[in-house]
C-alpha cells in the first residue's frame, strides 16, 4: 500500500458527459480524472499555469490505462481520487478512482512525465514538489 495521502475531488456527472442512454461516455473519465489531479496539484501550492511561469515545467500524460467496472449515470455524484504510487526522475506515476459512494466505478494508472515548457524534453520533477510527494 502506498504511504501516500489520497486526495479526493467531487464531480457530478452532467448531460454533456453521457451519451443518449445517460450513461458516462468512456472518455469524460479521463477529464474527471484531469481535475481530480488538477486539483490535487493546489493542495501543494502550484497551479498548471504557475508550475509553467514560474517553474518553467508542465506534467504531460505519457500513458494511461483504465479499467471499467461500472457506469456512471447523469446526476450522479462522484469522488475522483489522485495517489501518488511512485516517483522518478522526470515522472510521476498516480493511482485514481472514480467512486460512487463505497462503489468502484474506474480505476487507473496515469504516468505522467515532467518536461520543460520550450523543448517538451523530460526534466527533473521540481524539488519543492519531490519533498512533498516521496
């Protein structure tokens, strides 16, 4: 089990994420998932656009794998979690779930690489950042 903190953000599940049926479609989980991790990124003081200004660094996603085990329905009211499972040089590899309630609806692995805003090259994931997340 990891030793790190999971974070937890709340999605309701609007029109514009199903399909005809009110049945999540398949990709609205990745945006879930987007600003579960977007948001897990401000509970340690950077934003996307502040870790590109003033850190000149931006995480891009390198691979993603997801399993669906359930469908979300519109109006239901979700939990998207982000983890932290493990840390390299330049990558970030993070669990997340989407949740109704108790019930598992998706689970992922998502790695994410740190590259510089100019080249779009892998470089070292901040310190500031590292301290936090190992």
């Amino acid at each position: 089990m990891s030793k790190h903190k999971v974070f937890s953000w709340p999605v309701r599940v609007y029109f514009q994420d199903t399909d005809a049926g009110g049945v999540v479609y398949h990709a609205s989980y990745v945006n879930f998932m987007e600003r579960s991790r977007t948001e897990w990124l401000r509970t340690f003081g950077y934003s996307n656009a502040g870790l590109m200004k003033e850190l000149g660094v931006v995480f891009v996603v390198r691979s993603l794998k997801l399993d669906y085990l359930k469908p979300a329905l519109l109006d239901d009211m979700l939990a998207v979690t982000s983890q932290v499972r493990e840390v390299g040089r330049s990558r970030i590899n993070i669990h997340q779930t989407v949740l109704r309630g108790e019930e598992k609806l998706v689970e992922g692995e998502v790695h994410l690489v740190c590259v510089g805003v100019d080249t779009f090259k892998p470089v070292s994931v901040p310190d500031m950042l590292r301290k936090q997340w190992d």
